[in-house]
C-alpha cells in the first residue's frame, strides 16, 4: 500500500497503485518544462483535449454552460464541501476539490470548493488556460471558441495528464507509471485516457527533481517550476 511519509513524499510499496487525496499543486512553469513532468507517452491537455472531454459528455455544452463536472466529480462530502452539486463521477475522473495556490500571493485557497488544472497552452506572458470545476454546480468550465478560462502562470495548480494515445476503448481502465515510480490509475472516456487522480510527481523525466516551494513571498516570485502540497500540508497528497 501506498502512504504519505513524514519526510514529504509518497512511497510506493509492492508495485501497487498509490492512494491520492488531492496530488500535488503545481505551477505552469512546471507543468510545461521541456524536461517533461509527464512520462513518455503522455502529455499536459491542450485546450482541445479538455474541449473535446467536454463534449463528449454533453455534446451542446459550451465553456461555460454544460453538465460535463457532475459526472466528472466524485461523489459526497470527503473531498468536496456541500452541495457537491450534481456529482456522479460516472466516467471515474474521481475530480476532487483539491484547490489552488494563489500565484501573485502564494496563499492557498479553495480547498473541496474547486478543483483546476492545467492547459500546456498560454495566453499572455503572465497567464495560462485552465480547466476547472465548482462544489456548488455541475458545470466543467472548459475552453470553447472564443472563451479562455485563465488563471496566473504563478498559481498552484492540479495536473491531468492524458495519454498522446490509447488502446484502451472507453470506460476501460489502465495505470500510469511517473517518472518517480508511482504507479496511478487511469480511465478512457470516448478516445481519450486520462489519469483518474491528481498527479503527485516530484521528478521530470530526465530524473531531476521538482523543487518544492513553501514560502509564499518565494513562491509568488518564482518565474521557474516548483510544486507544493495544498497548504504544505502532505497529509493533503
């Protein structure tokens, strides 16, 4: 079994699929470093790729009118506040309310109210699209033609990796190997295969390690890739 150590990471027994809470937060500049925070095989979405999840669910959806984030969220009050509106998690997404870090402050926030994660596409030199869902509606605010949802290249955000392709057909289920040895599970929804949980890699894939970042003055300045637990806190991994 997998649990969380005192010494800030996640260990791995036996080859066995670990137990995620919430995954680590990460910057954009992590989540796009040309030493890949993926492992081969598997990329950061495009604003497509949630665009087309999207749609999938609910074929008229649009960014920010559709149903796709109740059947995307996992159900009950563990990992979201009440109302947890809408929550089936049909598809085992497993989407959970694991919250952010507020780039210009590096103050957390949000925690089982929304869940973001990371576009590899960027808007300006500051901010980046982002994918997320709310506790209080069954909304999944995506990216369509010619609305972005954006948020600071600074701020702490979840990672879903998706699979460059897959021979799994839908509603199969898979696993992931990190660049760390962390074994996940994943789940293909229509033509795609997504992690099922939020990532919690410390490595790139040429083998450095991901900095973690505490300090929130430190943080809010960094202009390089870093990840963090929401709060510091890695009973939250």
């Amino acid at each position: 079994m997998a649990y969380l150590g005192s010494t800030a990471r996640i260990k791995l027994r036996c080859g066995r699929i670990i137990s995620v809470k919430y995954g680590l937060q990460y910057n954009w500049y992590a989540a796009t470093d040309a030493r890949n925070i993926c492992s081969a095989g598997w990329h950061i979405p495009m604003k497509e790729n949630v665009r087309d999840l999207m749609l999938f669910i609910d074929p008229d959806g649009t960014a920010g009118v559709n149903d796709a984030g109740g059947y995307l969220k996992e159900i009950g009050f563990t990992y979201w506040n009440s109302p947890n509106f809408d929550a089936t998690d049909t598809y085992g997404f497993h989407l959970r309310g694991s919250g952010q870090r507020y780039g210009p402050t590096g103050v957390f926030y949000y925690l089982k109210t929304r869940c973001f994660f990371w576009c590899d596409e960027s808007v300006s030199p500051t901010h980046a699209y982002v994918s997320y869902c709310l506790n209080n509606n069954a909304v999944f605010f995506t990216y369509c033609f010619p609305v972005g949802y954006t948020e600071y290249k600074k701020g702490g955000m979840a990672i879903r990796p998706l699979k460059d392709s897959t021979t799994l057909t839908h509603g199969q289920a898979g696993i992931y190997t990190g660049n760390d040895g962390k074994i996940y599970r994943t789940i293909c929804i229509g033509t795609q295969e997504w992690l099922a949980d939020n990532l919690a890699e410390t490595k790139y894939r040429n083998g450095d390690t991901i900095p973690e970042v505490t300090n929130n003055t430190a943080w809010a300045a960094l202009v390089t890739g870093a990840m963090c637990a929401y709060n510091n806190d890695w009973s939250n991994v």
